[in-house]
C-alpha cells in the first residue's frame, strides 16, 4: 500500500473509494437536492466536491425508492438537460434528516484520513532559522535576546508562554509568529465522526495563499499524478493561527452543537491544527486559570485531544498546535509545577531598552507626521526616570496618537514640545494618580488575581 497522505490521493472514483457510507451519501445527495431545488448531475457533483461516477449511482438509488425525479431543465434535447428534483416522498425524508443534522455541504472525509493528513503536515516539521527569524521580523524593534528564544521555541514545537508587563509587546511578538511557519496545509470542508457531519473549513481562520499543499510523507511514491485530485480537501491554506482573549471560556474548547441551525461548530483549537493557537491576556478569562491550563495537559502532553458529540460519542483528534499563552502574570502565579514543566519556554518580555525605546518613538512620529526632536525625547525619558514608568513598547504609538488628537483639535500641524507631550503624558497617566511604580507592575510581581 503507497503511503500517501489523504489530500495528495486521486478523486474518489466509486463510492467505496470515499470511505464513507452509502446510504450517508444518499441522504447527503437529498439534504443538498431539499435545498437547492432541482439540480443537473454536474452541478450536485461540483456541490458535493464528488466525481459524477460517484454521484450518479446514489441518484439511481434515489429514483429507485422513489424519492428523486427527472425532470428537463433546458430545449436541447440531451442529456446535459437532464435534472433531478425530489419528490414529496423525498422532500419528507430529506426534511427529516436536516432536522437531525442541517449540514448540506461538500462531501466529508473521515476523521481517519484527516488525523493522516495531519500527521503528514505537522508543524513539528517547520524549521527555524536565525536568518528566518531576522527575515520575518526585519524593521520590527525587539528584544534580541527574546527574538532568540521565540525561534528556538518554535523549533521545538511545544508550547509556550510569554510574559512581561501589559504594552510589552506581547500579543504582537506572538501574532507574528505565524510568519514562521512556512508551508501551505490542505484542510478538509468537513468531517465524519460516527455517522455525524462536523463542518471544518473556515473561510476567516483558513485562508487561501495561492501556493501548493505542503508536500506529505510518500509524496514521490504511488500518488497519481494524472489523475484529478480529491476535491473534499482545500489545498494552499495559510497554516493557521487563532487567537482567543478574555471571552475565551472552557465551552468554546469542546465541539458544540447549535440546536436550533442543527450544525456543529469546532473548536479554534481544532480548526489551529498544523499552525498556532495564541491564548491571550491569560488570567483575565471568564473561568479560572487554572482550570484552563488544566485543559490543555492532556493535549499537550500527548498530542491529541478528546471531544464529544451531541449524542454522547466521544472520539480522539490530532493536537498538533503550537500553543502560545500570554500573560501579564508570571508562570509561577497562574499555574502548579505539573503543568509548567510541559511549557517548552517561559519567556519574558520586558521593557524596550533606551535604545530601543527611542527608534520606537521615531517610528511613531514618522507614522503620524510629527517632528522628531531630540531633546523633547530626552524630556521624556527624564519623566519615565523621575516617576519609575518603565519604557514599555506601547507608550510611543498612544502618546504620539494624542499629539495628533490635540493637533487636530486645534487645527494646526501635529508637534512635538515639551507642552504638547505634558499634555498627553497627563491624559495617557493620570495627572492626579499617584507617582512611582504603575499599578500593573504591582499587580504581576504579587500575582494578584483580584480586582482585575
């Protein structure tokens, strides 16, 4: 047998060769025919991502239980006129089976084929380099040392937690880390799971880049390269990346199923496979901290997850994602020693160096049409200095955007003065708050989950 990853293999030629079962197909056949109206053979097959040869035959059992027609859909006398409809026998059963589960799309894959494909495009396989990592972060100030450390961490393909204080660049380092996993994935439009139908292909999280599928094991062995490809699957997607924030709850990590669309919704995680899954501003979710990370220790310890559908059927699927958890809190605070050691990196991100810290103003002015100056900018790190505000990397975007606010306001060109930056020094920090260390950085050295 050619070891061939599923996405890589010829169209399904029978319905045997789809791995699914007939009379699901048939009924698929009939969901799609109640929906759509009367359709010609070409058009159910581009529907269903099948090959005619395989839909015809469940149209011949369709009409044969009397449950589809023929019915002439143009004056030329051929066959290219020919389309079906259901009859009200047809209509009555294909009402019932939406009624159960109102998927009506393309053709799933089984969920043995899908675990296959993604063993064969794991994201273990991405490799990083210095002169990657320079390439994708080129023109971005960063802590080297960090940038170091996020590329080893990649290389390693656990996961990962970033930490430092809020504005330090955190979620943007991790947004970014997706440009490192070179390779397109193919994904499928949907899945099978014990006769259930689970929509996978997210236009939003699964976006098309124009290259080919990343190449599977046993590429060069057996596949049929003249023959069509299999069009269940999605080929040049973008390895994923999904970011979930403080709405994030341990619901949203289990498959769901609506009942009132009678659909399933899969879970960012799942849908993350072959690419990342970023967990921001960890300890601010609507359930515990603990109790999330206490999510993720099967996953990521072993490499795949448990899941359950709405008939009580639970199933195991491939965890293949790089998990990137953001915190302001330090990892000793959030979470015990069992799940921390099954954190290939803890990361801090601390604040911008003087250096840095000045090319990030620069940049700042440049994209807002101020003036740099020099002195006004040691002005500003005087003011860091004097009330013990460390030189985060948000501060120069927000502070130059009120420059810009009150120049417009005053319609006048934006500047940069000693007045104009005590005025936005005092909206952005409180003029009245009190001086020293902000409230934040206290907050993460106690670990303090209150008040929040």
């Amino acid at each position: 047998m050619n070891n061939v990853a599923p996405a890589e293999a010829r169209a399904p030629r029978t319905v045997d060769d789809t791995g699914l079962p007939f009379l699901f197909l048939a009924e698929l056949v009939s969901k799609v025919l109640h929906q759509r109206g009367q359709l010609r053979l070409a058009e159910l097959a581009s529907h269903l991502k099948l090959n005619m040869a395989v839909v015809d035959p469940l149209i011949a059992f369709l009409r044969a239980e009397k449950l589809c027609e023929v019915a002439r859909a143009g004056n030329s006398g051929t066959d290219a006129d020919i389309a079906f409809l259901l009859t009200e026998t047809g209509r009555q059963r294909a009402a019932a089976a939406l009624s159960r589960n109102a998927y009506a799309g393309p053709a799933p894959v089984t969920l043995a084929a899908y675990t296959a494909q993604v063993q064969a495009q794991s994201v273990a396989g991405v490799h990083v380099t210095h002169a990657h990592m320079a390439q994708v972060f080129d023109g971005i100030v960063a802590n080297p040392r960090v940038l170091a450390q996020l590329g080893a961490a990649m290389n390693s393909g656990r996961a990962l937690f970033l930490h430092g204080l809020a504005g330090s660049g955190k979620t943007f380092l991790a947004e970014r880390l997706r440009d490192l996993l070179s390779g397109a994935i193919a994904v499928p439009y949907a899945l099978m799971i014990d006769g259930e139908v689970v929509p996978f292909f997210d236009t939003v999280q699964h976006q098309l880049t124009g290259e080919p599928a990343a190449a599977g094991f046993g590429t060069d062995r057996g596949i049929d390269r003249g023959s069509a490809p299999d069009m269940r699957w999605v080929r040049g997607v973008r390895r994923p990346a999904a970011l979930a924030g403080g709405e994030l709850t341990l619901d949203m990590l289990d498959l769901r199923f609506d009942p009132h669309t009678r659909l399933y919704q899969a879970p960012p995680h799942l849908k993350s496979n072959n690419g990342i899954f970023i967990i921001d501003d960890l300890g601010r979710q609507r359930c515990s901290p603990e109790a999330l990370m206490n999510r993720w220790i099967v996953p990521m310890d072993r490499n795949v997850d448990y899941l359950t559908l709405h008939t009580g059927h639970t199933f195991q699927v491939p965890f293949d994602v790089i998990v990137v958890f953001s915190s302001n809190f330090v990892p000793h605070r959030l979470s015990d020693g069992a799940f921390l050691r099954r954190l290939g990196y803890k990361i801090e991100v601390p604040p911008a160096s003087t250096d840095e810290y000045a090319l990030l103003f620069r940049n700042a002015c440049e994209q807002a049409g101020v003036g740099f100056d020099a002195d006004v900018f040691d002005y500003l790190l005087d003011c860091h200095r004097q009330r013990n505000v460390p030189l985060l990397a948000c501060y120069p975007r927000d502070l130059v955007r009120q420059l810009r606010d009150l120049a417009r306001y005053e319609d006048r060109a934006p500047e940069l003065s000693r007045r104009t930056l005590d005025w936005a020094w005092d909206n952005y920090f409180a003029a009245d708050g009190p001086p020293g260390r902000p409230p934040e950085l206290d907050r993460r050295e106690r670990g303090s989950m209150e008040n929040l």
